[in-house]
C-alpha cells in the first residue's frame, strides 16, 4: 500500500472512530496537497469543534515545519475549531497532542514517541476533554 | 468529463472563489458517496461557517429527497454552520438557496431555474450577508 493510501486509511479509520461515538466527522479533501492550508479530519459534537492533522509513520519521531503548524493555526482561526495533531506510531493507538506540547527543535517542531506517550491524549480522552 | 469530475471541478471553483474573497474553504472528501452526511463544502470567514451541498446540472430543474435535505441539516446542527444549496445551471452564475427557499413537491424538494433566479443569493450576495 502506498504512503498516500495508508495516510487516507488512517484518516478514514479516524472518522469512524468519531462517528461510533456520536460526533460528526469528515475527512477534507486534498488535504496534504491543496493550495490551501487545510487540516484531514474535521469533527464536531455540537458543543466541540476538533480540527486534526493526521499522521501515521513507522519511525520514531515525527517533524513539523513551523508552517505547516501556521496553517492548521490559521485554519483553526477562521474556522473556530480546537488545532490537534493526531499521531499513530506502528504498533501503537492513536494519540493527539495539543501544538503547545510539541518538542520546539531549532526551527521544526516534533512528536516522539516519549513525548506522545507523555502528553498525548487517546481516542477516548480527547473526546471526553471539556 | 465525467459528472463526477464536473461536480468537483465546480466544488473546487467554489473553493477558489471563497479563498480570493479572504474566507478559508475545504472540498469534504468522499461527500457525494460516504456513508456519513457530510455536504461538499465548508467555508468560514471567522464570523460565520457556511456548509454547502453543489449542484452542477444541465437540466432546468433539480430535485433533493427529504433525506438529503435532513442530512444537510444535520450536519449544520452539529458543526454550527449555515445550511446551503449551492446550485449552478448551465450557462449561468452559482446561486445559493437556503433550505426553506426550496419548492416542496410531495415527498421532495426542487430547485428550478426560476426559483434559484427569484430567491438565490449570488455569490457576491452570500459572502456579505450578516
């Protein structure tokens, strides 16, 4: 499978999770390669609004531009949502993380597998946070 | 072109004409055929979220099932966003309907020509109602 293919999996299995517990949840299109800054996932259970950029990877530690950051900030802006990344190392549940609790390296920004571990929150726990 | 390419070269066109007005805007992956409701696109401009489902068509009159229309309303409810038709006849300009401009016609809802010149908001009409 691809890495574009196993990237939309991962979003579509994100929208399921969403769906199976009551909120509504879509995916955007083109995300990763519109002109236009846009995060994957979308959902909302009337009272929360989620804006989520999603990554699946096999190593250990994620990069981030600053501007990629920038973008689901700005995003986020416009569209009143809360901005979290959503990260699925192999072998592991998905954890999201709040850009603050993003490790800061030089120019970047970065997601380990620690630091996931540490201050991301699982599936249930972002959708039960107040 | 296929209809389907036709409908996102639309969507996307619709897109583009948010994003040259300063409101950020996403095409919905997999709208038309998901099994989750989901409109094909959202647009913000920070004080107000619009959620649009596109119609592109050569005939002079569309119809929508109640399901469709409910589904839309749904969606709107949990993400707080303005429900909209977004409609476009061969040959002329988007016009936007609201849901309860649509002619109840038995168990559907249709928008003619006609209704979408009477009642539609063009584009420009749209991004500057309060």
């Amino acid at each position: 499978m691809s890495r574009k293919s196993k990237g939309i999996n991962a979003e579509r299995e994100l929208v399921h999770l969403f769906q199976q517990n009551g909120w509504s949840s879509v995916r955007i299109a083109g995300s990763g390669s519109s002109k236009y800054p846009s995060p994957d996932v979308l959902a909302s259970n009337a009272l929360r609004r989620v804006a989520i950029e999603c990554k699946t990877l096999t190593r250990t530690k994620k990069y981030f531009s600053s501007e990629d950051i920038e973008q689901l900030k700005e995003f986020s802006r416009k569209f009143g949502t809360e901005s979290w990344i959503g990260i699925r190392f192999k072998g592991m549940p998905w954890y999201f993380l709040s850009l603050e609790d993003l490790e800061v390296t030089g120019k970047n920004m970065a997601i380990s597998v620690v630091l996931a571990q540490r201050k991301g929150l699982k599936f249930e726990e972002l959708i039960e946070r107040c």
